[in-house]
C-alpha cells in the first residue's frame, strides 16, 4: 500500500500546524485526536453490521427483556450504547477534559478521580440518526467543545450550559460509503476523509463554502399539520414553485440522519429544516440544542451559511438543560435568512 503522500495532509499533522499557528492548544489538539480515533471504532462497529451482532435494541440492563429507554424517553440501539461506551472510555484518561456529557446519559459525568483532569468539556451524540441502522443508512457521531469554567473542583451539568458561541471546537463524523470526519476550530469547517488502509483520517477538503442560494431543501413533511402558521406559509410557497412568490422550483431531499442531511447541504447547499410542532407542544423541537444544534451551527456558520431556531441565531440561545431542545433551520444563508424572516413577520 503506498505511504501517505507529502501532498496529503493527515489529521495529525493539520493539527500540529493548527498548533503552531496559535489555533489550538496542545491539550485540544490531543482531545481533537482522541475523538477522531474513537470515530474510527465506531466506524469499523458501524461497519460490520449484522457480522458484528450489533443491529437492533439495547435490551434493558436488570429488566425483563424489553428495550433500553435514554433520558429522552427513546428506544437504545445496541450501536448507540456502544457507541457512547467507546467514547467514554477513550477520554477517560488522557488528561485533556474536564467531564463529558452525551445524549444518551442522564447527566453530565467528571473525569474520575482516579486519573488527570484537563480544561476541556466534550458534549457528543454518539451515534446520530439511530433509527436508520438498521436499514443501512449513513449515520454519525456529533461533538461539541467547550472550555471548563476555571476554579471549579468537579463539574456537574450546569458548567455545561454554555452558548454554542462559546463552542472552541465541534464536528461531525459521518459513517457513509466512505468515513469522513468534519471539523471546525473556529478557523473554517474541513473535511477529512478516512484511508480505511493507512488508518488515518487524511485532509480531503480545506475551507468548504455552503453556497448562499439553493433550491433544496429538507424537511420532515409527514409533520406539516402539526407546523405552526409561519412555518406552513414558508414551505406552501417552496412547494408552489415558479408559478409561486418564490419564483423557482424546489427539489426535497430528507434522509432522516441529521449528520447525512447536513452533509450534503455542507458539500452542495440547501437548508434543513427540523421546526417546533403541536405533535408534543411541551417539547421546542426535537433536536437538542447542546449536542446537535449547536455543534451544526458552528460548522455551518463556518462555512459561510447560517443557522436560526427560526427567530434568533442557535449559537446565541441560552441553554437552560443539558438536553434541552431546539427548533433548527440551517444551511445556505439567504434561505436560512429567508425561513426567519416569514416567522420574524409573523411575530411582528
Ligand atoms: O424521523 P424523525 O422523527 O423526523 O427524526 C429524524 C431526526 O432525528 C434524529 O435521528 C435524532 O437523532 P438521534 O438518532 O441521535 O436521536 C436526527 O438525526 C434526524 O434528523
Ligand atoms: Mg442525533
Ligand atoms: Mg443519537
């Protein structure tokens, strides 16, 4: 197999001149490659599929055999169990955060006593668009990066309630035909992509660039009944196409991966779309604001496009819970801005 060429750029190195340049830190330049090297396991689970035994439920530990149910009151799949597992035990140690907090546990967990304690805190969804595992569809891991409040001895989950404008770090890994790692550090947003042989994540796309214009759009239109009255104008006049006040036709794509669908509008444009519903009227959405939201509206800002809850910007919504959720419109600027302004209106 031949070696990684000078021209190519690995993870590691990207990272090492994102050092010198005064970017990052040694301690998160270390807790940056942590994470990638746990993408990779979960990537090879992911992988194996049905030969690794690890499609289908987490069977609830002590119980009767019935499915495990995560604080968001959802059905666990073995890979979201695993996948929180692998990331927990590979930044247990290194010395590089201060605590974790993920969506499949209830509360934010200290890096134990028994080993180093760093400055970071690392939010993640290990394992994003679950419900497609089994239909062998892309799934991902979603990270977040915020700095640990100084002076305090243990963090517990309100040192974690930090806007996503305070995010130093985040990114996504999305397990696809091919495995990709995408990563900003407040410096653009840049796609790696992982050489299966050499096991290294190698620099495929520096500085992507969202388009500002797009006709697509994605959005989950079984919901729509449920939408409130600026959200239904808004994709009533998508849908009447050139005939309609928007004067041009749209095109509809909606994987039901956050990771996937943020993907293509990251690598062609389009703006995705997960709005408030009636369906549960206690919940602001469905999506969580600290591990999906913000973390997608750094990389997006980064990129050039924008990211609303519909009325505000998402990195300036202040987070009350840690599993707080979130209405998300994000993708190509001028739809974004376009979205916001029919619910800005109908405020007013
Ligand atoms: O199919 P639905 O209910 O519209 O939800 C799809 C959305 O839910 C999610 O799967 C939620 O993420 P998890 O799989 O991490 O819970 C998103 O990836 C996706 O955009
Ligand atoms: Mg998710
Ligand atoms: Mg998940």
């Amino acid at each position: 197999m031949p070696a990684l060429s000078s021209q190519q750029r690995s993870l590691t190195r990207f990272l090492i001149e994102a050092q010198r340049e005064g970017q990052i830190n040694a301690e998160l330049r270390l807790l940056i490659e942590v994470v990638a090297r746990a993408c990779k396991r979960i990537s090879v689970a992911v992988g194996k599929g049905a030969l690794g035994g690890v499609l289908g439920d987490a069977v609830a530990a002590g119980g009767d055999g019935g499915a495990s149910i995560n604080v968001q009151g959802e059905a666990q799949k073995k890979l979201d169990v695993l996948s929180n597992d692998i990331l927990l035990e590979a930044n247990a140690w290194g010395g590089h955060l201060a605590g974790l907090a993920s969506e499949e546990m209830d509360h934010s967990q200290p890096i134990p006593d028994a080993y180093p304690r760093g400055n970071y805190l690392l939010l993640f969804d290990p394992l994003d668009g679950s419900s497609n595992i089994d239909v062998n569809v892309s799934v991902g891991t979603i990270f977040s990066v915020l700095r640990s409040p100084e002076g305090v001895a243990e963090v517990g989950d309100e040192h974690f309630l930090q806007a996503g404008r305070e995010q130093v770090a985040a990114g996504y890994c999305i397990y696809g035909p091919s495995t990709m790692l995408i990563l900003t550090l407040g410096h653009g947003t840049h796609a790696f992509t992982l050489d299966r042989e050499q096991g290294s994540f190698v620099l495929t796309k520096r500085d992507m660039r969202i388009p500002e214009e797009t006709k697509e759009f994605a959005i989950n239109m079984s919901n729509q009944r449920h939408w409130e009255a600026p959200m239904q104008a808004y994709v009533r006049d998508l849908l009447a196409g050139k005939e309609g006040p928007r004067g041009k036709d749209f095109n509809m794509r909606w994987i039901a991966s956050m990771v996937a669908d943020v993907h293509r509008l990251l690598t062609r444009g389009g703006i995705f779309i997960y709005p408030w519903d009636r369906k549960d009227p206690s919940k602001a959405g469905k999506l969580r604001l600290m591990y999906e939201a913000n973390p997608m509206a750094m990389l997006v800002e980064q990129a050039g496009g924008a990211a609303t809850n519909g009325r505000t910007r998402i990195l300036d919504v202040p987070p009350t819970q840690l599993h707080q959720r979130v209405p998300v419109f994000l993708g190509s600027k001028r739809e974004v801005e376009e979205a916001t302004r029919y619910h800005v209106d109908h405020d007013a």
